[in-house]
C-alpha cells in the first residue's frame, strides 16, 4: 500500500503545492484535488481500525458489571476525597522518601490491595476464575461440614472451620490467604488449615481403584479445611448467612491471593538506608549519649 498507493499519492500532493508555491496557473485546483485524494487514502487504512475500536466499547458497555466494582470505585473516590482534603487544609506535600514506617505501611497497603483486586476479578469473571482454578490458585467445592471455633483473644470473635471437597489441586501453603463470594456479593477472608482428620481405621480393607487421570471424568476429588476469618459481623456470633452451611446446593469458590511483585533490588544483601539520616548512635547537644532504652539508636 505504501509504495503502491500513498508514495504516488504523497508525490502528487507536494507536486501541487510547489505548483502553488510558484504560481501555476490552476495549482491550486490541482492541491486541492491531491489533498484529498491522500486523505481518503489515509482514512480508508485508519478507518476500519477506528470503527472496530468503537464497536468494542460498545461491546463492553453492554455487558454486566462486576459485582464488585461499584464498591472499588467508591473507595477510589474517598480515597481521592482525603487527598483533596489534605491540600486544601494547606498540609504539606508527601516527602520524595518516606521513613521506613510509612513506606511499609504505604507498601503493605498496595500489595493488600492488589491482592484483593485481582481476588475480585476472579469472582466477578468465570473466564478469569476458570484460568486461576487451572493454574491452582482458587479451587470451587461443596461445604461438607462447618464446626464453630472462635478466637483466643479477650474479645472472641467467629473463626468457623469449614471442610470443603472439590475435584481442584489447589496449591496451598498453611495459612495462605483466601477470599470467597458471600450470598449478599461481598468479598469474605479465609486462609488455609490444612487437611481433615482421618478417620480411625476400622480394620477393614480397602477397595482398591484404578488411578484416575487429571482432567478426566470421575477425578477423584479432595478435602481440605478453611478458617473463615472475616466478614461475619463484630459479634461473638457469626451475622445469618455469613457462615456457609454443609450439604448445600451449590460451591464455595475461593481464590488464593497472589503474592506482591516485589521490584529485585540492585544490591538485595544490603539494607536500605535513608541518607538523610546517619546510622548510629546520636549525641545530644549538651554532649551527652542518650539513655538506652534498650534497643538500637539510629
């Protein structure tokens, strides 16, 4: 197309305006005539791209929303409320390097909150849920049983362990971080416990039975347990309906949260110093070290 059509094309059209430029009698017909013929040339190329571009935002404008993104989107605009705030209170800026306290806290807020995005997009799309259930980050399963436990703190709280089987490989490690879609669509916290006790053994032998493939009909499934611990209200007693109940119709789906991409440090064996801040023990201005309170002075 280029050396076909738009390098001719190109050739016209600075062939007018030199004729323009010169004086020529009907050069100007002549640009005009030129001007658009490399337009429509041009159009017919970016056209179609331009077209379908718009026929997908279409497309995307007509399908449902995630459940869960009205509540992000409330957030982000809080979020951004108290930014608003902040400036027209006349507070200043953010320093260009935070202390080590606010820069973990800044960093273990985004990795939460990145964890919790990509555990939504999961639950709001099958596609999405269907890739993580593959690659063993989440796993969908029947509740079999659900027994009460609470919390050892002053205030106990609800921490019910539910016993889940599902035809899954899950890959988890103990207490690894799960998150499942509650009846009303809110988001609820879990992690990991580990397998169900076996039963004694009765003394009776086994059936034994033929391996069964990954994938195949008839994949033997497995059980594991999951401590819920959140999303059930601030009582001692668990909010109605915010505990899955065993032999329901239905799956408890459940995804397993990513973890954080941490940027690779070009120096990984040494710690991160703050320059503006000198190691080591500090003298006061009367000359005298300060009183040990039984740590390390920086």
């Amino acid at each position: 197309m280029d050396n076909k059509l738009l390098t001719p094309a190109m050739s016209r059209y600075d062939a007018a305006r030199s004729e323009v430029t010169g004086g020529v009698a009907d050069g100007e017909a002549r640009l005009r005539v030129a001007e658009t013929e490399l337009r429509e040339l041009i159009a017919s190329q970016l056209r179609p791209t331009w077209d379908a571009l718009w026929r997908g935002v279409d497309l995307l404008r007509d399908l449902p929303e995630g459940a869960r993104v009205v509540d992000r989107w409330k957030r982000d605009r809080w979020s951004y409320t108290a930014h608003r705030d902040r400036v027209r209170a006349g507070e200043p800026p953010q320093p260009k390097r935070d202390d080590a306290v606010t820069a973990a806290q800044k960093l273990a807020a985004r990795e939460t909150a990145q964890a919790q995005l990509d555990a939504q997009e999961a639950l709001d799309d099958p596609l999405v849920m269907a890739g993580r259930r593959l690659s063993g980050e989440a796993f969908a399963g029947e509740v079999t049983e659900v027994e009460m436990a609470w919390s050892e703190a002053k205030v106990p709280r609800p921490r019910p362990l539910v016993t889940v089987r599902t035809e899954d490989r899950p890959h988890l490690a103990e207490r690894a971080k799960l998150y499942r879609v509650m009846d009303d669509g809110r988001t609820q916290t879990a992690e990991f416990v580990g397998e169900p006790e076996e039963p004694e053994d009765s003394g009776e032998p086994e059936e034994s039975a033929e391996p069964v493939e990954a994938g195949e009909p008839g994949r033997a499934s497995v059980a594991f347990v999951v401590r819920l611990t959140g999303g059930m209200g601030r009582g001692k007693e668990p909010e109605p309906g915010s505990v899955p109940r065993a032999g329901r119709p239905g799956v408890l789906d459940a995804v397993r949260a990513r973890p954080a991409r941490r940027p690779r440090s070009a120096r990984p064996r040494e710690h991160a110093v703050d320059p503006r801040r000198p190691a080591g023990r500090r003298r006061s201005r009367t000359g005298s070290r300060p009183r040990d309170r039984g740590g390390l002075s920086v």
